[in-house]
C-alpha cells in the first residue's frame, strides 16, 4: 500500500507541475530572478532592471531565444533554504534557469539532500498553486559571470591612491561592522597584522558613512556596497582602493540535470560574451564595478582562509 500510495503521488506531481509553466513560450530561455536583489536583479512599482537582468537579456540574445523572466521573492529561512528554493523552482517547470546565484559548492549539493519546500512567491502563479511541498534536486552551476568580492575603501587620511596589499593599511584606522566579512578579514589577515587598529562600529551605523567623516581611515566592504554608496552619494571624497580580495564567490546560473544541455550552451555563450566586453558592459550599465569570476566557478566557500597566511 505505501509503494501504491508513492507513485500515485508522484503521478500526482507530475500532472501537477506543468500547469505551472502554463503560458511560456516552449523556445524560450525561462530564467528565475529574486524581484528583491538590488542592484543585481529588482522589480518594484513597474519597474524591473539590475545586473542578472541585463545579463541574461544578452544570454538570451547570445542564444537566439526569447526571454522570459520568472521574478520570483526571497521568503525567511524557515520556510525552505534558498538553494532548494532553486531546485524546485526549476523541477516545477517555472524556469530553466535561476540566475544570480552565488556558485558555493554547499548550496548546490544541499538540494539534493532530500529536503521538500514549497515554491516561493512568483509572480503569475496563485498562491494556491504553490501549497504543493516538492523534493530538491542537486543543482548544476555555470561558469561564473562576476565575481562578488570584498575591496578596502579608503578615506582622505590614507595618501595611497591604489593598494597592491593589505600590508599597506597597517599605520591605518580600520572601521567594520563587528563579525561582518570585513571585520573577520581584518582580524584574520596574517594572523592579526591589521587588527591593533580595528575598529568596531555599531550596527546602527553606515561604516562608509563614518568613514566620510573620518572617524577611521579605510573599510573593506562589498565591491558592489560601495558603488551603490558612490551611485547615491556621487559628491564622496571616498576612494576605491583598486584591491580586489579573493573573498567572496562567482556569481552565475544553476539549473538541474534536465537541462544539461541548455547549461552547455549556455557555458557556450558566457565565455563569448566575457570574452566580447558583454559581461563588462552589463555592469557598467547597472552602476556596478565588473570583476572577472575567479577560477573555479564553483567554490568550496567564500576564501577567508586566503587571505590568513
């Protein structure tokens, strides 16, 4: 009776899932963006725009195909991981493709682990249609297309007008949230060679905020952090160091086993539109500074222990 009762579910499912990619176009590259994820990806108040977006337009192009994007909401953590999330909603048949992932080996392995989720929030589909709990999948990455990493900013005590090291900060103040990535950085780099004169700013407070009034000389933060603050703040006297630290992670598309051959194509198309300036060009477009996707695409963390010897 429970091996009757498990395939009639599993029939069940499978009836199901179609209904849900209802009204798409069978040629066209469907790809999953978080609507929350400025500056990469965003919907909000009719508007739609972000780094993933442009991106996956010139995929689409790249491969000759419609696009269609699938802008889905990040829910709270207890209600399923990101990562399965991601496989159910391309196992649902929503999309071929989520973008804008950030290419870590646990969080592709972890939809394979037999977790069940319900879908997130997508626009088009009723919440009604979403109540059905499916099993994750292991996911498959891309190649990378950006590199999210973490760069020093610098203030106006700081006469460097580019690092080559973080050696170069040691006479200087450094401001981080506590146990931010830029704080662990800072207290890891050469075992405690920066952190005689780290400095722990409240939570409340902006570091790249305090860091204009020079309360301290230099921050590390995200590289895409500080262009949101200089594309808001276009009168700052604060610097980009130029240093990009190998902490953080790629960037790209993950889909699961169904799809491998659209993965290959897409692989395909990335490497010529890294190779063409495409890639570039979608950053600048959505005021983000373009960093190459480190070699592998898929990492084992974010490479903190880079950084400690």
């Amino acid at each position: 009776m429970k091996w009757i009762a498990g395939v009639l579910l599993t029939a069940l499912a499978c009836l199901t899932l179609p209904v849900l990619a209802a009204g798409t176009d069978a040629n066209a590259l469907t790809i999953c963006l978080n609507k929350d994820n400025a500056p990469f990806s965003f919907k909000s108040e009719g508007k739609e725009g972000g780094f993933d977006l442009t991106v996956a337009q010139a995929l689409a192009r790249q491969l000759n195909k419609p696009l269609e994007i699938k802008w889905y909401e990040k829910e709270r953590r207890k209600k399923g991981s990101v990562s399965v999330k991601a496989s159910v909603m391309v196992t649902a048949g929503v999309c071929q493709l989520v973008g804008g992932y950030p290419l870590i080996q646990s969080s592709l392995d972890r939809g394979a682990s037999g977790e069940t989720t319900t879908l997130p929030p997508i626009d088009g589909i009723a919440p009604e249609d979403r109540k059905q709990s499916l099993s994750g999948n292991q996911l498959f990455a891309s190649q990378g297309y950006h590199f999210a990493g973490m760069t020093p900013v610098l203030g106006t005590n700081v006469t460097q007008s580019q690092l080559t090291s973080l050696d170069e900060l040691k006479p200087y103040r450094m401001g981080n949230r506590p146990a931010s990535m830029g704080d662990l950085i800072a207290m890891a780099y050469k075992q405690g060679l920066l952190a005689k004169n780290l400095i722990h700013v409240d939570i409340q407070f902006e570091p790249l905020d305090l860091l204009s009034k020079s309360e301290f000389d230099v921050t590390i933060v995200e590289m895409h952090r500080f262009d949101i603050y200089r594309n808001d703040h276009p009168q700052t006297t604060l610097r980009a160091s130029g240093l990009i630290l190998p902490v953080g992670f790629n960037l790209g598309f993950v889909t699961t086993d169904a799809h491998a051959d659209l993965l290959k194509a897409v692989n395909g198309a990335l490497d010529v539109m890294a190779k063409n300036g495409e890639l570039e060009k979608a950053a600048r477009s959505a005021g983000l500074t373009y960093i190459p996707a480190l070699f592998p695409a898929v990492s084992a963390g974010m490479g903190l222990e880079k950084i400690m010897q």
